[in-house]
C-alpha cells in the first residue's frame, strides 16, 4: 500500500481497499494458492507459473480489462518479457525489463522504483 502511496496505520481496512480502487489500483494474482517457501518450491514455483501464464493474460485481456499491468514479484521474472510481449491489451510496465520486486529483500528500494514510475505514468497523462 506505502508504495501506491496510501498509509494503512489506523485506517479501517475498507476505507484502505477504497482508497487503493480509487486510485485505479487492482490486485490480482497469478496462482490461487500461495506457494511454499524455500528453495526446493523453487522449481515447482516455476513450473505451476508457467502452467498458469497464458491463462493469466486471457483473463487479464477479457475480464479485466486494465489500463496497464504492473509485475510486482520477483518469482514473475522469467516471464516479464513474455508477459510483456503477450497480447494483453495494454502495456507491461517494468523496472528495467523486471518485476518491481516487492517480495524481495529489498522491498523499500522496489517500492520507491514503483513509486516513481506511477508518478511518471501519471504525469505522462
């Protein structure tokens, strides 16, 4: 939420999911099911994103329906150029050709990358 720019702390959580729809913010994940950490879900991880991306961009393309899609998990990664590439509807945006990494351990340095390029998107409107 910091990184979009709403500050949760003593805010009633539907008056933070308000402020984050309008903001013209959603969130929406890839699997339905969390994954299991560690480095042996890695590979599993992998295999289950890549079972489930092209179903992902239909969904985003047909029910969605977004102005632009951000990637925010570094597990994304090995798919940003193909989901930057994919027939969408609109465009991928990333930092530096990468997810936003906000799963990673340097999540204030991916939340100010994110930070900026909203502002920037913004301002291009």
């Amino acid at each position: 939420m910091e990184a979009v720019g709403i500050l949760p702390a003593g805010k009633p959580s539907e008056t933070v999911l308000s402020e984050f729809q309008r903001g013209g913010f959603l969130l929406t994940h890839v699997l339905e099911c969390p994954l299991e950490a560690g480095p042996a879900a890695q590979g599993e991880s992998e295999a289950l994103l890549e079972r489930r991306v092209s179903a992902v961009v239909i969904r985003i393309r047909r029910s969605l329906k977004p102005k632009r899609v951000v990637l925010i998990s570094e597990l994304l990664a090995p798919f940003a150029a193909k989901l930057a590439s994919s027939d969408m509807g609109c465009p991928v945006v990333l930092s530096d050709g990468q997810p936003f990494g906000m799963d990673s351990a340097n999540y204030s340095e991916a939340a100010q990358h994110l930070r900026e390029a909203l502002a920037t998107l913004a301002a291009a409107k």
